[in-house]
C-alpha cells in the first residue's frame, strides 16, 4: 500500500482546495488594499488576485480563500501576513533606463544646472516606488558618470517601496543577462559584474552602484512619510498610476514637501498632474519643476 500526502500529491492537494476566490471576499481584501495602500482593485482584478494568491494559500497550507482571508484579518495575520500580502498584490514591472528621456534630461539640463550653483552640497535623488532596484541603479550610473567628469560632485540616492520582496531584490542587484539589454554596452562593462555560472548567467551591479544606495520600506499612502531631507530630484513613476485621482494629489503634495524649490518631479508616460493642484510646474511632458 502507498500513501501520499499533499505534497507528493499535488492534485490531491487542489481536489481539497476550494478554488475560488467569491466576489464577497474579493471585496474584502480589494476594500483593504485601496483604503490602506491607495491601490485601486476593481471587480475585473478579482481573477488576477486569486491567482496570485493561490500560490501563498498552498504555501501555508490553506484549504480556501476564505480561511486565508479569516487569518489575514486576524491579529496574527495583520502581524505576520500583511507583507506577503503586499508581495502578492504590487504590480512591479520595471526595467534599467525605463523612459530613457528622464535619464537624459538628469544628465543633460538638471546635473550641468546643479553644478553651476553649488557644488559642495550634496544632490539627492528619491526613487518613490523602486521596485526591484533598476530605477534606483540606472539613476546611479547616470549620477555615476557625471561623477567621472565632475569629481567633486557628491550624491545620495533613496529608494522606497512597500514591496519587501522587491527592496530585497533590489538590495542584492543581482539580475538576469536578458534584464540588462537596455544598458548601452560601455556602461554595462563599467557597471556590471558577470557571474561564472553559465548555465545561470546574471549579472551584479557594482559596488559603486550601491554606496550611495539607501533602500527603505515606505508606505506613499502614510498620512506623514517621517522623511527629514529634502531632495533635488524626485522619481515617482508608474505608481500614481494605481491609486485614484485624490489618492494621486494627494501623494504628490507630501512628495513635494521633500522636494526643493525648482527640484524635478518625474512621473511614468502613461501618468497625467492635469487639473491637479499641486506645487509643480510643467517643463515637459512627464517632467515637472517644483515651483
Ligand atoms: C510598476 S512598479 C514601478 C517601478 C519603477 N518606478 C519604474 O517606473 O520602473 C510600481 C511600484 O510601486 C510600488 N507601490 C505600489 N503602491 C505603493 C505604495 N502605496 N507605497 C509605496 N510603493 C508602492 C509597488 O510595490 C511597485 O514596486
């Protein structure tokens, strides 16, 4: 006689599994997610989540959607869960030079500009919504290089994501060969260090990358961000585009309280600031001055 546990059985395992995620307990969670994180979830996303969190109910060894809503909004849940949760619901696509047009007006307009003015003080970047770290290090080798040229010039960069998952990610800056195409060559040998295993071939980012580097978990829906610097030039892009249009302006106003008078605000091509009001002043599309 054999038996079989729910391991060695994984169809054992889904026939005991109740499948569905019922719009009621959707609700639940999808209520949760906006009025604490922003992130809107609408009855069309309900598929998506189920999916998704499918993956985390087997991993606790759960038997249904509903016991694992039960334990999330539990004591014990809202403790140990809440960061998985979180893991689960973001949305974290990104890449190196993503929307290169920032990265050129960084190096072409607002670098030459800060030099100008004073080049004793730091200048400080905030990627808000980082992700897995590309943001953050293509802002580093772009700051990196103006370095090379202007050796004086000194720098911090911040970045910040509710995902614990993605800041990890992003703290070992460890990636797959095929996540640095958009690198141009020459940066990639300066910057990136390749591994010996062929058969997994990645790549780490070099430590220069990383010593300017301050990775931290931050809620953008916190009612304050206990942020005490103020920073030259702020990356919130492709996140706003979550959360709903009060939600947006309202992010945005606290964002500029950290960011200096004529500092730049970058937001994601499919991201508008139209009819909002808020302290920033149009220059291109996407690129916004702190009036
Ligand atoms: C699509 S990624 C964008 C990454 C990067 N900024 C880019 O444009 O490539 C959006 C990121 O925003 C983060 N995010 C979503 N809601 C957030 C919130 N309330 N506070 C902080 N970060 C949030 C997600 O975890 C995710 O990593």
């Amino acid at each position: 006689m054999t038996t079989t546990n729910r391991h060695d059985n994984p169809e054992g395992a889904l026939a005991c599994f109740k499948a569905e995620l019922t719009e009621k307990d959707f609700e639940v969670f999808s209520k949760f997610i906006y009025s604490e994180y922003g992130i809107k979830m609408p009855p069309i996303k309900r598929i998506m989540l189920q999916g998704r969190l499918l993956k985390r109910i087997r991993e606790l060894n759960m038997k249904s959607y509903s016991e694992y809503k039960e334990y999330f909004f539990s004591q014990a849940g809202q403790e140990k869960e809440l960061l998985h949760f979180l893991n689960v619901v973001t949305t974290n696509k990104t890449d190196f030079f993503r929307e290169p047009v920032h990265f050129i007006f960084l190096k072409e307009n607002i670098l030459p500009a800060f030099q100008e003015q004073d080049t004793k003080q730091l200048f400080k970047v905030w990627s808000a919504g980082c992700s897995s770290g590309e943001e953050p290090y293509t802002i580093a080798i772009t700051l990196n290089e103006f370095q090379r040229l202007n050796p004086l010039f000194k720098f911090q960069i911040t970045g910040t994501d509710i995902s614990t998952q993605m800041l990890e990610k992003a703290a070992k800056g460890v990636y797959p060969m095929t996540k640095v195409a958009t690198i141009p060559l020459e940066l990639k040998k300066r910057y990136l260090l390749k591994s010996k295993d062929s058969a997994n071939p990645t790549v780490r980012v070099h430590p220069l990358l990383q010593k300017n580097l301050v990775l931290n978990y931050l809620n953008l829906m916190e009612s304050s961000y206990g942020v005490k610097e103020t920073y030259d030039v702020i990356f919130c892009r492709n996140v706003l585009i979550y959360f709903d249009r009060p939600t947006q302006e309202r992010v945005i106003n606290k964002l500029c309280q950290n960011l200096k008078k004529g500092g730049h605000f970058f937001i994601g091509h499919s991201e508008s600031l139209s009819g909002m009001d808020v302290p920033l002043k149009h220059i291109k599309p996407t690129i916004f001055e702190k009036i």
